[in-house]
C-alpha cells in the first residue's frame, strides 16, 4: 500500500491544497495531510481550526488521514508509514525551493522520495499568504479555501 505525506502549514488550507490532494489520490492508496507546528510561525489560523476544517473536507474520503506534528517531516513521515512526500510547484521560485528540501530530505532520509506535483493552472496564483492577506483585510475567503 502507497501512502504519501502532504505536509505543510496550510494557514489555511487552500483550493489548491485541495486540488494536490485530489489528484494524488489517482497515484497513492492513501494520503496524509500533516499539518506542521512551527513554533517559529504565528499562524492566522488556529491548529484546531485547520485540523477540523480540512478534517471535514475530506469526510467522505476514507483515503485522507490529517494530523498535526512536530519536528522533522522525514521523522513523521516514517511514522505515518509514508513511502512519499508530496508537494505542490507552482512556479520556479517553489520550484527551486522544493528542490533544496527535497535533496536535503534524501541525505537525511535516503528511502523517502519526494513526488512534486505541477499546480493546476486554475490554482497556479493561489497561496495561503494571499488568502490571508484578503481575511486580513475582511473579504470572503470561503471560494478560495479547501474546507
Ligand atoms: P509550507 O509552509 O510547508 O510551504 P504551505 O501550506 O504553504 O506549506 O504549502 C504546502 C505545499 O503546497 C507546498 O509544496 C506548496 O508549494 C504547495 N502549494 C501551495 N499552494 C499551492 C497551489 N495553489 N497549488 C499547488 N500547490 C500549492
């Protein structure tokens, strides 16, 4: 059985996270969804919030497990049992970044891949920083978040 790990802060979670998600379902037997706790990070969201929200998303869909976790990815991948990490490219500046961790997380953990999903062009310019930055400012959110 393939499962693969979408970690990430998903402050908050997006179409677009939704989207990553869904489209690995057609290449994995499961997915988890780690929502990372960084005590550097001061989210907009609350740990709960998210955790139930993108909970809810995926009611229907026995496939998608989420938790939340601390430390290292590899470590809590390892722990879930996740053969993959997946992550999401939306242009070359995600794509040089997910590079670096990427080749980082194999000298740490030869034995978990990552498997990098382009963006679907639909979502290519949404990221959580731009749906927090509309929240911020009092606009509805509700078309771009994922639960
Ligand atoms: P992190 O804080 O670890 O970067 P994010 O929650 O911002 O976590 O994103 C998690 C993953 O989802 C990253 O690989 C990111 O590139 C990807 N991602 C973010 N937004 C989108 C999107 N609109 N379409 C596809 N992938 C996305």
């Amino acid at each position: 059985m393939k499962r693969a790990l979408f970690a990430g802060s998903f402050d908050p979670f997006t179409i677009g996270h939704r989207n990553i998600v869904e489209r690995a379902l057609k290449m994995f037997d499961s997915v988890v969804i780690g929502v990372g706790v960084n005590d550097g990070k001061n989210p907009m969201f609350p740990l709960d919030k998210r955790l139930q929200g993108i909970t809810e998303a995926f009611a229907d869909e026995p496939r998608v497990e989420v938790a939340s976790y601390e430390g290292l990815t590899v470590d809590f991948a390892r722990e879930c049992g996740a053969c993959c990490l997946l992550r999401g490219v939306r242009n070359g500046r995600d794509l040089e970044y997910e590079r670096q961790i990427a080749a980082f997380n194999s000298r740490v953990a030869p034995e978990i891949e990552t498997v990098l999903l382009m963006a679907d062009a639909r979502y290519e310019d949404i990221s959580s920083t731009l749906v927090r930055e509309l929240y911020r400012y009092g606009k509805d959110i509700s078309d771009l978040v994922g639960w």
